[in-house]
C-alpha cells in the first residue's frame, strides 16, 4: 500500500483515516446495542475504544488491511466505518467489514462508500476475492450483500458460540472482474 492513506470522496461522502477526535463517534458506534448486536467488538468506555482506533492505524502500517471513517462530504457528520481486514496477500483475498450510526441507517450511506471500498482492494491492494461474514440473523448487511452484488456462498450452521447461545454465519463473496 502507499505510504499515505488514501482518501476519496464522492457526491455525498468523505472515506478519510480515522483520527483522535473520532474516539467520541466510534465509542457511539460500538457502545450502542443496535450496532455490536451483529458486530464482533463491542465496547464499554471511551479508554477502552482507543484500542479500537489504534487498531485501524495499526492495520496499515502492519499492511492486514485498511478501514476508513465514513462522514458528510464536509466532514462535519461522522456516518460510520467501513473497510478491509485479514488481508491474505498470498491468496489474494481480504474480508470487508462497516458498521453505521442507528441515526444513518437506510439513507444508502454504505450502498454508496463500499464501492470506493471495493474498487480500492480489487485495483490498490490487488485482492481477487473480498468477503463478507454475516451472521444469518443479521437481515439488514444480508440485504446489503444482495444490492452490491455479493454472491451468498453458503451457510456455517452453528459455528460460533455468541451470548449464550449457537450462531450461525453466511459467507459472501465478490470476486474481482478479470
């Protein structure tokens, strides 16, 4: 990857790095039950959701992957995040990941700024294979998947023990035109 973080806009948005003064909007995110309820990290205090952005600085210096702040085109509205993790460079393939803020669900945010997600990982980082882990309760990211055009690959019955209880996970797959 380059040695800047890449920044991109479109009509509506800003995909800018995550900086200090995102602590507060993260905490938000990953605080909030609407949000960690399908999510795998949740956490509890703002001391503890610093690890959470040493994490995406620590994603492109360690090259695993790269997660941008998705906020208003002035940057004065912090949506959500969104990017690519567990980067296989000898396989080619890296998984995709995005949470919102509850207030900016349904407003096409994310139908917007995973293709510029997308884009980046199939042509900057060479990836062939991005996918996607959806628990199979989460609807919402399923119906996601379906308008971005992610192919449902298969079901992992009762594979992980989450909240007391067996959960099942889909895979989701895009695969880069060639």
């Amino acid at each position: 990857m380059s040695l800047s973080f890449p920044v991109f806009e479109t009509s509506s948005l800003l995909l800018r790095q995550f900086e200090d003064s995102d602590l507060d909007n993260v905490f938000l995110g990953l605080s909030h039950p609407d949000v960690v309820k399908y999510y795998g990290i949740q956490y509890d205090s703002r001391e503890d959701t610093k690890k959470q952005l040493d994490w995406f600085a620590e994603l492109g210096t360690n090259e695993t992957g790269i997660w941008w702040a998705i906020c208003s085109l002035d940057n004065h509205v912090f949506y959500g995040a969104g990017g690519l993790n567990d980067w296989n460079k000898k396989h080619h393939k890296a998984e995709i990941g995005f949470w919102m803020l509850p207030q900016h669900w349904g407003k096409g945010i994310i139908k917007e700024a995973i293709p510029i997600i997308l884009e980046y990982g199939f042509d900057k980082m060479r990836i062939h294979r991005i996918e996607a882990i959806v628990e199979t309760e989460n609807l919402n990211c399923q119906r996601v998947m379906d308008k971005l055009d992610f192919i449902h690959e298969g079901t992992l019955k009762e594979c992980e023990f989450k909240n007391g209880r067996w959960i099942s996970l889909d895979i989701y797959a895009k695969l880069r035109d060639i």
